[in-house]
C-alpha cells in the first residue's frame, strides 16, 4: 500500500487520536476498534480487535504498523502523510511496544508470527543495554581506547548528568574533560565504582 496525504487531522488534536479514529471502523461485514496504540518516533503502533458479523466468527487481534511524517507548516497543505501495515506482511519497524504485543491473539500468519518473535527479542534487548548502561555518578573503563576529535585518546570517565540534558554526558578521569560516547551500552567496559569509590556491583 501507498502513502496517503491529508490536509487535516479532521478534528483531532494529534497524529495518534487521528490514526485512532482512521482506524477503528465498522461495516455489515465487521468492526474494527483500536484497543490500544503507542507511538515511538515517527512510527504508530496498535493493537486492533476485529469483531465479524457472521456468527460463530472469532474475535481476532492483531498489530498494526504505521510510519507518519507529522508537518504542521508543511507548504503545499499536506500536514500529515502516512502509510499503514499489518503484521502480517512483516513490517520492517520492530520496536513494538509489550503492552501492544500482549494483546494480540494467535496466529498462523508466518510473517506475523515472526515479526513478533523479532519484536519481542529487540525488547529483551533494550533490556538488557538499559541494565547495562552506565547511571549518573558510575565511573568506568573502556576496553579500547576512543578517540576524540580533540585528539584525545581516553578510556576511564565518571557518568555525569548535566542541568537540561537528557543524556549523560562522560568527564574523562584523565584530562578533566567532557565527552558524549554514543551508543555506550554497545560498548565493552567495566565499572570502576561509584563517587564514593566504592566497586560497582
């Protein structure tokens, strides 16, 4: 399926009350209800209950994928532009949050069954690097030295959290210096203590 552009939210005050409402629908053949949706970047994620109207039909729920580009200001007048997957053919986003997952009832879909499998597992992992991921006041010991553009190459730092900065940031214990290491978590080190000096553990 393509994108669709609009030039409204039809009413609704956000991206996500929008996808909640374009979403849930209903017809002779069946009714569809947003149960829940989270948004993540750029990306909506939801879990749908599909009720049938033949009898005997089960009720089903699956997850649905929605990339969005949100530009209120956007010159030609398209404000939100969209396009939506099911979990059945596989989208390529696996950031599904669990509370989404949860909901959802079996299947039989190869595709979906999979997508959920990797969704699960990035969460594991996420995780995993947040446990891992050095807190404010932690002092550490990179594996392998890493070079700054200053041309300082430094391996040991204290974890600092600096006023309105939502990242840490790392001073060096060897220049006094300042210094952000992206993608920390994915990084060998070892903890060397806390401010008190005490071992981490």
């Amino acid at each position: 399926m393509g994108w669709t552009s609009t030039q409204s939210l039809s009413g609704h005050e956000t991206p996500k009350a929008y996808f909640d409402a374009e979403f849930s629908w209903a017809n002779a053949e069946a009714r569809n209800t947003v149960l829940l949706s989270i948004i993540k970047g750029r990306v909506y994620y939801a879990a749908i209950e599909r009720l049938k109207t033949e009898p005997g039909a089960e009720r089903t729920v699956f997850a649905l994928v929605c990339l969005f580009r949100h530009t209120p200001r956007a010159r030609d007048g398209y404000i939100l532009t969209y396009k939506e997957v099911d979990e059945t053919v596989g989208p390529c986003e696996r950031q599904c949050p669990a509370a989404i997952l949860d909901l959802l009832t079996p299947t039989e879909y190869a595709y979906a069954l999979q997508w959920r499998s990797e969704c699960r597992a990035n969460l594991d992992k996420s995780k995993v690097e947040r446990k891992l991921r050095p807190k404010a006041g932690d002092r550490i010991e990179l594996a392998a030295a890493q070079l700054f553009t200053d041309g300082a190459e430094l391996t040991r730092f204290k974890a600092v959290q600096l006023p309105r900065r939502r990242n840490l940031v790392y001073q060096s214990l060897e220049n006094g210096r300042f210094y952000r290491i992206p993608g920390i978590s994915g990084r060998e080190f070892r903890h060397l203590g806390d401010d008190d000096g005490r071992p981490a553990t």
